[in-house]
C-alpha cells in the first residue's frame, strides 16, 4: 500500500482527517475528540493493522497557544508507518488516553506528562516519571523558567 493509499484509508475512517503535507512518511491531524476510537480503527482495521506504538510525543506550540500531540504508528503485518497528530489548547491541554489500545503508551503518555503538563484521561497511573512529584512546571514547555537554568551567552 502506497503513502496515498494509506492516507485514503484514514480519511475513510475519520472524515474530519487532513492529510499533512511535506512529511517523511504518510501523515494525517484528526480533531481531539476522535482520537480513541480512530486509534482502536488503526489498529483493528485489516487494511491498517497498525499494531504498534512507535512514539508518542508533544511539540509545544507557543506562538498559537496549542501543543500538538505526535503518535507514530507501525504494521508488523504490512510493514507499513504512519503519522497521526492532534492539536490542544495550552490552556487546557487534555487529551484521551490511547493506553488501553497500545499498553506502552502508559509511559509515552508519562513522559509527556512530566515534561509537558498534558493531562490523559484514562490513564491507568498517570504521575510524575523523570521529576520529583514536589517539581513545580513542565520543563520542555517553551515558556518554562526556573532559578537552575542557564542563561544564552552575551
């Protein structure tokens, strides 16, 4: 299956799908609240069979107030990757949990939870995993300061 056809096979899965241009593999962004049952639609879907969770991470967006969540997908069965991403607001960043399809999402979702603040709802443990749970903010924030950090050079 080509990168066009799998990017048609997302749209026909979520109508609301856009495809991202200029990515190094078949991406596509779906609003935030298709994410769980578009994600279960990746991994059951035969024509996809997305039955890996290669990463999970966050991009802060701080000049649109928005973090965008980044979920690259594997088929062991087609050999095949895709991008799949989501946009929150900073203000409120909330998303749901995708650790009841891809079990090693509860520490993807961990990690960018203590270092980025996104809360997941229905995570099974979701808590501090690198800070001590007294750390005050979220370090990879683009906004993020505190007394350790060092300053750029003059």
């Amino acid at each position: 299956m080509t990168g066009e056809d799998l990017v048609s096979v997302i749209m026909s899965i979520e109508a609301r799908a856009k495809p991202r241009e200029k990515c190094a593999m078949p991406s596509a962004m779906i609003p935030v609240d298709a994410l769980p049952g578009f994600m279960r639609s990746m991994r059951d879907d035969p024509r996809l069979s997305f039955d890996m969770l290669c990463t999970h991470t966050a991009v802060d967006w701080l000049g649109e107030n928005r973090f965008e969540l980044v979920y690259v997908l594997y088929s062991t069965k087609h050999r095949h990757y895709v991008t799949v991403s989501t946009s929150i607001p900073r203000d409120k960043p909330e998303a749901s949990s995708v650790s009841s399809i891809w079990r090693i999402a509860e520490w993807q979702e961990r990690e960018v939870y203590d270092l980025m603040g996104v809360l997941y709802s229905g995570h099974p443990d979701l808590r501090r995993m690198f800070l001590e749970d007294d750390w005050v903010g979220f370090p990879l924030r683009k906004d993020y300061k505190d007394t350790f950090m060092l300053g750029l050079p003059e």
